[in-house]
C-alpha cells in the first residue's frame, strides 16, 4: 500500500528568499506560526542549496515570518492526518535538510524573532549563530507533551549543546523558557532588543562579509568545527590542517597578513 501524504498548493510559497549586500534572507511563511510541511521543507531544502550555490552570498539568515513564532515546529494537523511511514520519511527529509545547512560553508544565523518551540527549535539549533529578539517569546522542545520526542535533531543538537543530563532534563520536562535563560545556557548567543531586530541582525550579519572579514576564512572556521566536533582528535586536526591549507592559497590569505605587515586595514574579497 502506498504511503499516504499530505499536500497542499504546490505554487503557496511557503519560503521566501533574498539577498542583501552579501546576505540571504530565508524566511519561514505561513504565519502565524511558521509550522513546517513536508512542502516548506522541500522549498527550505531549495533555497539553502540556492545561497549554497550563489558565490555573491557569504552569510545566511534564517527567520520566520511576522512577529509572534520564529517557528512552532511540525504542522501538528499534517501529522494527524499521514502514516507513520510518511511521518518517517518526513523526518528523514527534515535531517537531511537541516545537515545541509551544518554541511554548507558559509555561516548561518537564525534570528529567532518569535516563540521558538518543538521543530522550531531543531531548525534554530542546526544554524552556527542564534540571536533572540527580546521578549519575544518562549524557546524549548515540548514534544514529550505529545506523547514524542525531538525527532528531527532535537535530542542529539541539544545534548551537544548544554550536556546530557541538561539535555534530558529539558526535553522530559519539556518546559519552556525565557530567550535570556536560554543565552544562559548556551542555546542562544545573544539577545537583541525587540526594536529594529532585523535590522540590528543584518548588520550583525555583514560583519562576517567582505570587505569586513575573509569570507572563506569564516566558512572553513565553521567547517572545521562543525565537522571535527564529530570526529576522534587526530582526524579533527587533520580536518583542521586541510582547511588551514585551503586558505593558504587564498587572495584573502595573502591580503591579511600583507595588512598585518604592513600595520593597515586589511580590504577582503572572498578570493
């Protein structure tokens, strides 16, 4: 028996896309919350290979529509409605999609401009950077309240960040908490006052593009320890001395150490 779906209107644009002086905008849209389907995860999937692939494109920006959710996580009524082979597979993609943003070298911020909760959460905790909009709203992972667990990253992304037995604490409560509780437990980096966030985030974004920073230099950082995280500390380094290496023979390279020579600003290209 086939596997039963849940579709909607293919041509709903459930994610929107820009760029910005060097950043792309990915923004969640289906407001009020931003939960994600199967479709907005196949139109996230695009738009992250989109930015990947665009050589004008440094930083990524991930937010969610409007100002009241960042994201509340998997649409709860797609999910009452499939199999579990398709809720399966659903999560399979929802891996496989969020990997692609850890994978691509280029730094990725979630501004997290609403509640942040379930699904929500997993899709912040796979970008490098999170800023919070302040008194936003609730950040957390809930799903043992339905019965379930974290199952697209949650408990494995989580546990990375503040520890086994923090992480099992939070996600079987499944309590909810403050964005400044979470910046004190390492899951948000900072906290941004609610005015002009955006703007204030992109800002913060173009910090990492050129002619501030070599672009390449910050996407190997990422690299190199996003990946070397995972692996035994001799291959790490090996990762580390292969990225270092790339580097070497960039224009970016050779203009940084010219700069710090020669005791002047150093103008990066991405090169």
């Amino acid at each position: 028996m086939a596997t039963t779906t849940h579709t909607v209107d293919a041509t709903r644009q459930l994610i929107q896309y820009k760029t910005d002086a060097g950043v792309a905008v990915i923004t969640m849209n289906d407001p009020p919350a931003n939960t994600y389907t199967y479709e907005m995860n196949r139109q996230l999937d695009d738009a992250i290979l989109k930015a990947r692939m665009d050589n004008e494109v440094y930083v990524i920006v991930l937010t969610g529509a409007g100002d009241k959710f960042f994201s509340a996580g998997a649409n709860i009524r797609m999910l009452s409605s499939v199999d579990p082979t398709f809720k399966y597979y659903f999560c399979l993609h929802a891996n496989e999609t969020l990997l692609r943003l850890e994978h691509t070298p280029k730094l990725v911020i979630a501004a997290l401009n609403g509640h942040t909760v379930g699904g929500g959460l997993e899709i912040a905790m796979a970008a490098d950077l999170r800023i919070a909009r302040q008194d936003a709203g609730k950040i957390g992972l809930p799903e043992v309240n339905l019965g379930v667990l974290p199952g697209t990253g949650g408990t494995q992304r989580l546990s990375r960040m503040v520890g086994k037995s923090k992480a099992i604490e939070l996600i079987a409560t499944g309590n909810t908490f403050s964005f400044e509780e979470a910046k004190e437990m390492g899951i948000v980096n900072d906290v941004f006052e609610r005015e002009n966030f955006m703007e204030n985030v992109m800002e913060y974004a173009r910090q990492f593009c050129p002619p501030n920073k070599a672009a390449k230099a910050v996407g190997r950082i990422k690299r190199s320890i996003q990946t070397g995280w995972e692996l035994p500390i001799e291959a790490a380094l090996a990762l580390e001395r292969e990225n270092q290496q790339l580097l070497f023979q960039s224009e970016d390279a050779k203009e940084g150490l010219a700069a710090y020579v020669e005791k002047r600003p150093a103008t990066f290209t991405a090169k």
